[in-house]
C-alpha cells in the first residue's frame, strides 16, 4: 500500500519539538531543508500499486536514511541504532519530536533498495546535485566541464583459491542433499576439510607438486558429490527445489571444468558474476568486484554519475554512456570530458573529450583544465575510505548498480555538509570580527571623552 502523506503534528506539552532541541545552524539542519522531499513523496509511490494492506514507511525516512548510510560509512544496521541516538539525524529525516525506538527494522532498507532500484537510486543523486546548486558547494558553469574515470568496486567475498571454492562447492552439494533426503554414498565431511587445509599449508611452503595432487584429490572429491546428486534427480519432484540444485549443480560444473585461462571463471558460488580486474597496482595486482564509472566536476569534485559496468568492458566503450547519464541527471549534455588514456577510441563526437598526453592543439585555458584531470584520483579514494565504495554487500548486478550510484550519493553528502561548514565558520569569524572592532571603536571613544 502507498505510504500516507505526513501530517502537521499538534504541540505536545510534555516533549519539546527537535527544532527547539538543535542548533539550527547545524550543516544537517541546513542540508534538510535543501533537499526536495516532497519529490520522493509522489514519485516514489508509484512503486506500490496495490491498494491493500499496511502503509509503506515514509519515503522521506527511507531517503534520509540512506543519505546518512552513505555519508557517514554506515551499515543497515548502526544506521538505524544511530538514528535513536541523534536528534539531529531524526530532524533530517523529517521527525517532529525526539523518538526513543527505532523508525523500521534495518531489514526494511534491503526491501526498499530492491523496490526502488538502480532509478530510484538516480533519483537520489539527482536531488543531491540540486541540493548542491542551492548551497553553492557546485556552480552552474561546472557541470558542464567534467572529469570521467573508472574504478573497481570490490564485492565482499573472500579471496578466491581452488581449494577454497571446491570445498565450499563440496559443502553446498552436501547440504542440499541433506535437505532433498538424497542418500550419498560418501559426503567426505570429515576428508575434504582435512585435505584443505593441508593444500594451505602446501602453499604457504611453495611445494607445489604436493599442493597440485592434493587438489587434484580435493577436486575429484567435489566431482563424486556431484555426480551422486545427478544421478538421482530423477527422484526429485517439480518445484522450487529442483530449480535449485539444478541451478548449483551447473555452478559447480562450471567451476570443476574451469581452467587458469578459461573466460567467465567462477571467483565466488554465492556471487558468480563477480569479475577480475587488473588496474596496474603495484600494491594489489587483482581485485575481484565490478568496474566502476563516475564523472564529477573538474573544479569541485562533485559527482554528476555514477554507473556499475559488469563485465569489465573497455574503458572507452563506456564513455557515451557515462556522458549520457550525466545529461540526464544535471539536465544538459557537458561541453567538455577529460579522461585518461584508457578511454582512446571513445566514439565520442558531441562532447569535447581531452584525453590525459595530448600536446598539440590544446589553448592554455585547455590546457590547465587536462592537468585537473588528475583530481578524480583523490575523490575516488576518499569515496573508499570515508564512503563505501571500497567493498560492495549487494548481491548480484542490481546490488552493485545500486550500491554504486549511492555511493555517489553519499560523497556529495560530505561535500555539501563540508561547504555549510565552512560557510557558517566564515560568518562566525565575520561576525566575531565585527563585535571586536566595534568594542575597539567603544574603547577608543571611552578614552576620547574621558
């Protein structure tokens, strides 16, 4: 069922309103009153057609609490439990008085996510940028001049090994027999561990030959479960069930026929689609997640898109996309992208692109714009270190899709709170300077008369 609008609350004489709790010169204070509300109010009821059953949770409580996971690097979990402690978050997302329980369930947050999905998401970093232009943390003639680039945005998974992924395979197989009542000849619970344990060891001393056979053994052992549970499908009735084990047992049988140089390997059963990228790091050779597109503003840093790229494709084929979305989200298409020199053969020909190396052709002004180019490095780190975007929770494609554009989100939280800081810090300063110049002037008259 839609959620119902908000009402005017009365006055309650036993519980003072938050605006009387909190100074309203506080940059979240300021920042909730920037935000379009009102937007996720109607737009986002469109995602709940029937008529029947409970109100959703407010579409502004949802927004808010998103925002804040995203700008303060915070699960589902502290999200919520923060929120019962901070007046401050609860003003943001739109109480009245200072509540002592929490609003939803942190679980709540997942179905929402899953309801909105990557355009609800855009939404949401399309009203940060908004919110952004009324503050002046990012000016109208900078939107049209950005940066573009690519990242890895690693998915939470362990570090994929053989021996690891054939015992975890071994002990879904295992499990899922268990729970259909299929009788195995040997689930080798108490070998498969053991001999796991061992090819780590194995490693760790670099005696391959012994590591190679014992994962060859380990291998095999997986392979027999597997063919144990298909040889008895045929007692396994129609249904959810089924689809299941059939579902694992393709899995598995992509993994056992796997190879170093194989095309679409599995890194993880629970997250199939996770890629391996290679970025040139010295520090990390590989990471294991999905590419990352974002374009922010060559001056400020602000993010205008934000896109996840299963697949790992070349980073020039994703320029036009990248470019389009940025139309979309700011309302006009940018004059000019500066890339690096992984976007060579982009196909662009609307917008200017600057790629990072070019020497000929180029003004002065053009020039010191290419040497900006270098300033998305760092706003990709702090979106890793004080956002989320070092390691994604979501399952699947849509869960990164999602992930990413929130994070977005989020850095351009900090952003907008950094400015109204900063802000408030020089009318404090202006003010304080005022009040101590007019003291001198009463002083210096003091002495004058006397």
């Amino acid at each position: 069922m839609k959620p119902r609008p908000r009402a005017e609350e009365q006055d309650d004489l036993l519980r003072p309103r938050l605006t009387d709790m909190i100074d309203l010169r506080h940059e979240l204070a300021k920042l909730a009153a920037l935000i379009d509300w009102e937007f996720f109010e109607t737009e986002w009821a469109g995602f709940f057609p029937s008529p029947t059953g409970r109100p959703a949770t407010s579409p502004r409580l949802v927004a808010g609490l998103l925002y804040l996971q995203h700008a303060y690097r915070l699960s589902d979990e502290a999200v919520v439990a923060r929120w019962v402690e901070n007046p401050y978050y609860q003003h943001f997302t739109g109480e009245t008085f200072f509540q002592h329980s929490p609003p939803i369930d942190p679980s709540s947050l997942t179905r929402w996510r899953k309801r909105i999905g990557e355009e609800g998401a855009e939404w949401l970093l399309t009203k940060t940028i908004e919110a952004g232009r009324r503050s002046g943390a990012v000016e109208d003639r900078s939107l049209s001049r950005v940066a573009v680039d690519t990242t890895v945005m690693e998915k939470n998974i362990a570090h994929p090994t053989d021996a690891r992924l054939y015992e975890t395979a071994r002990g879904k197989l295992v499990a899922l027999a268990n729970e259909g009542g299929i009788t195995l000849r040997q689930n080798y619970n108490r070998l498969a561990p053991r001999l796991a344990v061992r090819i780590g060891r194995y490693a760790h001393a670099r005696q391959s030959k012994r590591m190679g056979k014992a994962l060859k053994q380990l291998r095999g052992y997986t392979g027999r479960v597997l063919r144990d549970i298909r040889r008895q499908l045929d007692g396994i009735a129609e249904g959810s069930f089924r689809e299941r084990v059939l579902d694992t047992l393709v899995l598995v049988g992509r993994l056992l026929h796997q190879t170093p140089k194989s095309r679409g390997k599995i890194y993880a059963l629970h997250e199939p689609e996770v890629d391996c990228i290679s970025k040139g790091k010295a520090r990390k050779r590989y990471e294991f997640g999905t590419k990352v597109s974002l374009a922010t503003t060559i001056d400020e840093g602000f993010v205008v898109g934000m896109r996840a790229l299963p697949g790992n494709p070349y980073d020039g084929h994703t320029l036009p996309e990248a470019l389009e979305q940025v139309a979309i989200l700011t309302g006009r298409t940018p004059e000019l992208a500066v890339v690096d020199r992984g976007y060579r053969g982009h196909g662009v020909s609307e917008t200017k692109v600057l790629i990072s190396g070019t020497r000929r052709g180029l003004t002065q002004k053009l020039k010191a714009l290419l040497r900006r180019r270098s300033a998305i490095e760092p706003e990709i780190g702090h979106m890793k270190t004080d956002g989320r975007l070092s390691r994604c929770p979501l399952k699947g494609t849509s869960g990164d899709a999602i992930f990413a554009v929130l994070c977005g989100c989020g850095h351009n939280i900090r952003k907008i709170l950094a400015h109204l800081r900063a802000l408030l810090a020089l009318i404090l300063t202006a003010i304080l300077q005022v009040i101590r110049t007019g003291n001198g002037y009463l002083a210096h008259g003091q002495r004058c008369s006397a």
